[in-house]
C-alpha cells in the first residue's frame, strides 16, 4: 500500500505541473458475486481515489476494502474477514494500467470514446494482468469513465467454498467523473 500511496503521490505532483490529468475521490467500484441461490453478495464503494492523465493513458484507482457496503452486516463482516479479504492486513486494492493507443483519442474534444485498458489488479498483495474495454465521455473538459469486468477470486487468494452462495468471478464495475 506504500508503494501504491506514493506513486499516487508522485502521479499528482506530476500531473500538476501538466494539467492532464483528471482525478476524482468518489469514484464508484461495485462488486457483484450474486448466483441464482443468493442475490445478497452485492456491494458497492463511493469513495475510491481515481486517475486519469488524458496525454500519457495513465490509469490507476484505489479502494479502501472497508469502504464497501453489503445489504446485510454480516456479508459485510465476511467479507472484511481473514479468509477473505482481510482488510486489517490488506487495506485497499489497487489498479495501474494504461489507456491502449492513447494517442488516437483527443480527450480535450467532447465526445464518446471506446478505449482498451490493459493493467494490473492488485487485491490482497496478489497482482494479475487484467484487459477490459472502457467507455470515457469527455463533456466540457470532464471525463465519466466507465468499465465492466470479471476476475477469478481464487487468482487473488479468496476461496468462495462451493455452497454455491457466491458467484468464484465477480463482476467489477469502475464508474468515475473526473474533473
């Protein structure tokens, strides 16, 4: 989380004396492990840090694991726990990627702009390549970015048992507006 916290330091300082990029603290992540026997593992995280340098293709956001809120306590708990996510030990998870070909895209005029990401997730000190398409509408010199992915929770050390209560590769979704 060190490492992460100061390149997020270091990506701010640089951007500004830039001015490219585009950042948000209430960027949204959702995680959704529902199955058909169980539509509770649901979750969602309205304070997570995002980036964004519009020049570069820099992408990175940060979640606090304890920011994200379960229907019920007790998934919530369950979630936080060793076996799971163990955010005592692991207090956040991370992504560093980049914005494929970046420079056929010119984030300074409005539009809609289909992009790759290709990164690097990292959840519980486990980090796996992770390539998704996304969508960034530029509005008035505003970014809303927008991404939907399935990972494997056991590639980062999460064992979901086979009660069949919840779904082993969850979809992510990463929403943020970034000014």
């Amino acid at each position: 989380m060190k490492k992460t916290v100061l390149v997020l330091s270091l990506i701010v300082f640089t951007n500004v004396l830039f001015a490219q990029t585009k950042k948000t603290t209430s960027a949204t992540v959702a995680f959704d492990a529902t199955t058909a026997l169980d539509a509770l593992p649901k979750a969602e995280n309205k304070t997570v840090i995002a980036e964004i340098d519009t020049q570069t293709g820099q992408i990175g956001f940060e979640a606090a694991v304890k920011n994200f809120t379960f229907p019920k306590p007790t998934i919530q708990e369950h979630f936080n726990e060793e076996r799971w996510l163990n955010s005592n030990k692991y207090p956040a998870f991370t992504f560093m990627g980049k914005i494929s070909e970046v420079t056929k895209y010119n984030f300074s005029n409005n539009g809609i702009y289909n992009v790759t990401v290709t990164g690097q997730l990292t959840i519980k000190d486990k980090t796996n390549n992770i390539t998704t398409s996304a969508t960034i509408e530029v509005k008035n010199g505003t970014l809303v970015a927008a991404a939907t992915f399935t990972i494997v929770l056991a590639d980062y050390g999460v064992q979901v048992g086979n009660s069949g209560k919840i779904a082993g590769e969850p979809k992510i979704t990463v929403s943020a507006e970034l000014k």
